[in-house]
C-alpha cells in the first residue's frame, strides 16, 4: 500500500517524503487548522519539493467554510495548482460546488469528514468530482467490498486512529471548551460511573484494529493515511509504525500472524508516552532527515 | 403543532406501544443505529396500529443496511407513494431523486442539518498555527503583526462550519425537500430566518455523538436484536458541566424546548429511565484475537 501523511512545514515533508511516504497533505497558509502552514512561500517550496522527488502533494480543504473565504481558497488553490499540487482534499460540498462553477480542475480526495458510509454516498460525492474517497473508520471491511471496488481508497491506519465516535457527528468539546471547563482529556476517553458502575465510551482492541487493516489489505484499498497532528515526534513513531506494518502486510503474513505482530509491535511502542497527538513539541528531533 | 414519537421497528408490538403511538405522527426507524431500520413489514404493521402511514426515518447507512432500504423504498413507492421520509445520509437523498422523484415526501434529518452545520467543538484560538511557523513567531514580528494574525484568525474561525444558508436553499430546492429536522435551537433559528421550510425540533435530548461501538452489544456487530430498547441511561462525571446520557448507540445532552411560530413539529423520543448495565467491553464478534 502507498503511504499519505499529514504535515506541517517543509523540514516535515522533506523528512517524511525522504523516508519512503509517497504523498504529503497539509492545510492552507492561513489560519485554519492547528498543524497547518501559515506561509505560502514554505507551502510552495514544499509542493515543490514533492514534485521534485516525484511524489504527490495534497492541500486539505477538509471543514466547512464560509461563503465569503469561497473566492480567497479558489485563488488560493489556483496558485497552488500552478506550483505543482496534486490534489485538494474536500468536506465542503458548497465550496466544491464552487469550484466546479468555476472550473476548477484538480484531483479531488473525499475527508473521512464527509461520512461516506456506502457506495451511493460515494456518487453523490462523484456527481461533483470527487475521484478518490478515504474511509470512514467506522466502516467495517465487510461492509466496504462495493466501496472499495468503485474508486481508489484510503484508510487511516486502525491502531493508530481509530475515533470511539464517528465524526462528523461527535460534538464534545476540547477540554476548556464550553461545558468542559473541568475536562482534562476528551469525553471519549474519560470514566464516568454508570448505575454504580464503571463506563466508558468503548474503544477497540488492538487484535480487532490490527484485524481490520488486514481485511481492508486484501479487500483492495490502496493508500495508508497517518493524521496531521501537532506532536512531532508521535508523527515521526506512527510513521515508521506505519512502513513497518506496510512491509508486513506485503510480506504476506497469514491474517493470525500479521494481528499477533502487530499486537506484540503496538504494545511495545507504546505510544502514550509521547503525549497527546494536540501537544505541542516544537522540538521534535528531525536533524537526521538528510541522512 | 404536529407531535411525533420515535419508534424503534423492535418495539412495534411491545404492550405500551398502542397507547405512545395514539394521535402521535409515528417516526418509524432510527437514525444513529443500522440495526434499528425499518423494512415494509414494520411499515406495514405500524399503519395497522396508528390508521396512518408512518414517516420513515432512516440512519448513515452501510452497504447491507442500504440495500435493505432500497427494497423498503421500492415497495413503499408501489404501495404506499406520498410517504413521508426522513433522511440522514447523502447517498439515500441521491439514490431516492434519481429514482423516486416525487414519490415521497422528503426530510433532512438532524445528521443532515449537522453535517451541513457541524458545531463548534474546537477551543477560541486553537486554530492558530503560529508556533509552526518560523517567521509569524519571530521576536520582529510581533505585535503589530500578531494583532493583525489575531484578528484574521478570529474572523476565520468564527466563519467555520457553517454552510451558507444561499447554498442550503438551493440544496433544498434541487432535492425537492419540504421539511428540515434539528435539536439545535441555533439551527432552528438559522432556517426559520433563512428558508420557507417546515421545521420540526427533536426534544427532550439534543445528540452528543454517534458511535458503531455500541456499549450495550460491546462493540460494532452484525446482528442485533436491539437490546437497548427505550432504555436511558445517566453517565455520571464531575468533569463536564452538564448531564450526559446514553442511549443505544448514541450519547446526548438534555435539550431546551421553546416557542415558536414556525415549530411545526416537535419529535419525542420515548424513554425508559435505566439504572445502568453492564458495558461489555470490546466483545467482538469479528474480527477479534486470533486462536492460539
């Protein structure tokens, strides 16, 4: 499977694209996501820099925009089309209808944001553009043969981004927010008594994650997608997470074998000691990225 | 003002559904689980106890649970045309114009008017992305430049998530849409000022989230016989400022009602106050640890 990743700055993508990933995507050089450019001349540079090493570049468009950003993001994707981008990630079905009025021609990818549960909601995505669809990660393999069969896909990697709830449909805030002044982690992550019992919002298990990348790995999908996030070093770990399972699936592993590895892999690594993916390590160690 | 009640096709001929149904427009369906969605039969059977057509309220749908729907719609169009649908997945909304066009009466559901309208669940200022960026926090350029970072921050992110109300209308139009549903006061407001649509408003919960990881069946499965049913139940924390509470596949806050002239419909969801069960953590049926 191929490999798409989210990132934030140049010295990113020049590190990742270096190390084996064949698409980088990111977000636009204005305030819109937390790990995302806010210079344009960084962004190009790095589109450049993805088509010097011959690999792809995607900017994710993936919230829901306000009639008055519409003409600045078509400008903006223009521009970015000129310095070589690939693609444009959507969400927003009022601004793709934008950009088809007015003729905007790029690759669109769907966001898991769009909540394509089924084929039929892939056309309807379709009738305005969009060619390659990632999967929700609430779509269980079992139910995605038609999906998968109809256009390229993407999956996000289950034991490393498995959502409790299914967005866009999850409305909790951040801790701090609004009605969690007292929050320290996300609800979904947090005990709550229940009857005198013990409750949490229910998470998967790592052989069933692990199950699931394997089922999608045979049904077809194509592209391997590791999340934007803040914390650097977390990106750098699922990456190379990522390759390893990547050449572990193309090694051919009985399904068995390949959910005990990555079990056995997972469990070790143990990811909690970076953090949260919403931590902010500015200094992430990416000094060996011309080695 | 019309009144509606949810039911659940696995409730049809419990004892207290006679009485729940009775002069209450019926909302056959469910629109957070697949395992709850109707098929002709539990139509069929809803007109006999109600004397009226139900309104079909359908859920984001997979594959299998999609074809189900297909069936029910291509019998209801035979048998029962002009019945009212309530949609909540864009696929279905696609597939019922290219080929039911005006055979039912169509809704946007609370999913839909969401997911034109996602709310706000990100903190003021996290959308700065100024530590990433080696020149915005450069010591040269700060404040004028920050204030100036700040404002067109703010005014960036208060524009997020919210579809253009000029889009929604021809949205609407294109699909041949007569009603809107929320449980959002905001957008009952943003489509009572900006569409001619009828609204009807859910009430007594408001949705916090959806999950296939249901906790009363332990996980994502492919059968069930909806044991949930009615029930309700309080998750108790200090850490948030307001109750939640589970039901089924979905979690939900309590939700304001009020007055107005355009409230056309209210929507209850019936409910059992529960006092808890045993959550069955990650019980899968597939796939799951391997045999040794």
């Amino acid at each position: 499977m191929k490999i798409t990743i989210g990132i934030k700055s140049l010295a990113e993508a020049d590190y990742f694209l270096r190390r084996g990933a064949d698409e980088i995507y990111f977000g636009p050089a204005v305030p819109s996501h937390r790990a995302s450019f806010s210079k344009e001349r960084e962004l190009i540079a790095t589109i450049e820099l993805a088509g010097k090493l011959r690999k792809k570049s995607l900017l994710a468009l993936n919230e829901i925009y306000s009639e008055e950003h519409h003409a600045f993001l078509l400008d903006h994707a223009r521009s970015l089309i000129a310095s070589g981008l690939d693609g444009i990630v959507v969400r927003d079905v009022a601004l793709l209808e934008h950009f088809n009025k007015h003729k905007l021609r790029t690759n669109f990818t769907s966001s898991i944001m769009c909540s394509c549960f089924n084929s039929h909601s892939m056309d309807f995505y379709r009738d305005l553009g969009v060619r390659r669809f990632t999967l929700h990660s609430q779509v269980m393999p079992e139910d995605a043969a038609r999906m998968v069969a109809r256009a390229e896909t993407i999956m996000f990697v289950p034991c490393l981004f498995l959502e409790e709830n299914i967005v866009p449909f999850c409305f909790f805030t951040y801790p701090g927010g609004p009605g969690a002044s007292k929050l320290k982690v996300r609800p979904c992550k947090i005990g709550f008594k229940c009857g005198g019992r013990d409750f949490r919002m229910l998470e998967s298990n790592l052989y069933f994650q692990a199950g699931l990348l394997y089922d999608f790995h045979k049904l077809g999908v194509k592209w391997l997608k590791i999340p934007r996030q803040l914390n650097t070093r977390k990106l750098i770990t699922e990456f190379e997470i990522t390759r390893f399972l990547n050449v572990l699936l193309q090694r051919g592993l009985d399904r068995n074998a390949f959910i005990n590895a990555v079990a056995e892999l997972i469990t070790r690594t143990d990811l909690n000691k970076y953090g949260s993916s919403y931590l902010i390590k500015p200094d992430a160690d990416l000094r060996a990225r011309h080695a | 003002m019309d009144r509606a009640i949810l039911l659940s096709p696995t409730l049809i001929s419990g004892r207290g559904t006679p009485e729940l149904v009775k002069n209450a427009t019926v909302y056959l369906g469910d629109e957070f689980c697949i395992h709850k969605q109707p098929s002709f039969r539990d139509f069929a059977a809803v007109r006999k106890l109600s004397g009226r057509n139900p309104v079909l309220l359908g859920t984001l749908l997979t594959e299998p649970a999609f074809d189900r729907w297909a069936l029910l719609l291509a019998e209801c169009a035979k048998k029962a045309p002009g019945a009212e649908v309530v949609v909540n997945d864009v696929g279905l909304l696609r597939f019922i114009d290219g080929n039911y066009r005006g055979r039912f009466k169509l809704a946007l559901g609370r999913l839909m008017t969401y997911f034109f309208d996602t709310k706000h669940t990100r903190l003021p200022g996290c959308t700065r992305p100024l530590l990433w960026t080696g020149e915005a926090s450069a010591p040269a350029a700060r404040k004028a430049d920050l204030e100036a970072e700040e404002k067109s921050r703010k005014s960036w992110e208060d524009g997020l998530d919210l579809t253009p109300i000029a889009y929604i209308r021809e949205f609407l139009k294109r699909y041949a849409i007569e009603r809107v549903e929320t449980d959002s006061e905001y957008l009952f407001k943003k489509y009572s000022d900006g569409t001619d649509m009828k609204i009807s408003y859910y009430y007594p919960l408001r949705l916090m989230a959806m999950t296939r990881f249901c906790p009363f069946v332990g996980g994502i499965v492919q059968k069930c016989k909806a044991p949930c049913g009615t029930s309700l139940v309080r998750l108790e924390t200090r850490q948030l400022d307001y109750r939640l509470f589970s039901k089924g596949n979905a979690y939900f806050a309590k939700n304001k009602l009020f007055k107005h002239p355009r409230l056309d419909r209210l929507v209850v969801m019936p409910l059992a106050k529960s006092p808890g069960f045993n959550p069955l953590p990650n019980k899968y049926s597939s796939p799951d640890r391997p045999r040794a």
